[in-house]
C-alpha cells in the first residue's frame, strides 16, 4: 500500500475484538515508534506496554476513556525522558512523530488503535501504578488491538483553507 494511501486511510479506532495481538506484530508497531525522527537523535520516547487487564482496569479509572482502555488488547504509554531531553517542544515534536509511526504501522498491519491524550492529565497516578520516576512524563497512550469496526471516509479541510502563505 502507498503510504498516502496508509494515511488517508487510518482511523482511530476504539472498538476492539476480544482477539490476542501477537508479540511479532506488537514489535512492529514499537519497531516504528522506535525510528521516528528526534531532534539530535535524542530518541526521548520511553514505552511502556501494558497487556495486564488489571493494570488496564485501573488506567481506565483513570480517564474519561476508560471504555477504550478496558477494550484494547495492549496499552502503550509514551512518557518522554527528562533525562535525554534538550529541547521541551522539539522532543515533545518527536514523540508526535513516534507515535504517528505507530498508528500508520498498526493500521498497515491491519490493527486497530486510537492515540488517546486526555489522559496525561492522570500523569502522576499513572507513573505510581507502573513504579515509574519522575523523570518520566507522560505524552499519550496507545490502545491497540484487533478493530472491532470499520470506520469510512472522513473530511479534512480544504489545502486553500491551510496555506498561509505560498509563493
């Protein structure tokens, strides 16, 4: 598939079959996590993959989402890494590339996964259930598993309604 096909072809996807994603093809979506493009190649991205529906009943509290969170076969939280940062905005950038990899890759793959922010604001809560430091912060998580639906076409904005300037 072409990737502007790929593009324009991915949802976000929130309803999941009650079906395993096997490691091989949950290594491939980290796989293009991990190649995103990083200011000085600091690669600032953590994951943290959450298969324990324990622990994914307790996140799902935890956000307004908690549907979604309990659905997924997988959670992948993103925290950025203080300690590799150089750049607040730049890294934080990056870590929005690395997880646009992933959705592109779980949806080439023929999964299904929704990036989910609103519940960063549970940073705190979320580090403590996964024993993580502060020097992680939390950016997004990933619900990810096999889609349960089929989303159609959607609109964007028109490119003339975009370009500022064009010269």
């Amino acid at each position: 598939m072409d990737i502007l096909d790929i593009i324009t072809s991915r949802r976000s996807i929130r309803k999941f079959e009650e079906r395993k994603v096997s490691e091989d093809l949950l290594e491939k979506v980290l796989e293009a996590g991990r190649w995103a493009p990083s200011g000085l190649n600091n690669q600032p991205w953590r994951f943290a993959v959450i298969r324990d529906k324990k622990i994914r009943e307790e996140m799902s509290g935890l956000t307004h989402y908690s549907r979604v969170v309990k659905a997924a076969d997988i959670l992948i939280a993103v925290f950025m890494d203080s300690a590799s940062g150089y750049h607040r905005v730049k890294d934080a950038q990056s870590i929005g590339a690395c997880m646009q990899n992933m959705l592109l890759e779980a949806h080439a793959l023929g999964l299904g996964a929704v990036w989910l922010g609103e519940i960063i604001k549970s940073d705190v809560q979320i580090r403590q259930l996964l024993g993580l430091g502060a020097e992680l912060e939390l950016m997004a998580v990933m619900a990810l598993g096999h889609p349960a639906e089929s989303l159609g076409p959607t609109t964007r904005k028109a490119m003339k309604d975009l370009i500022v300037y064009r010269n």
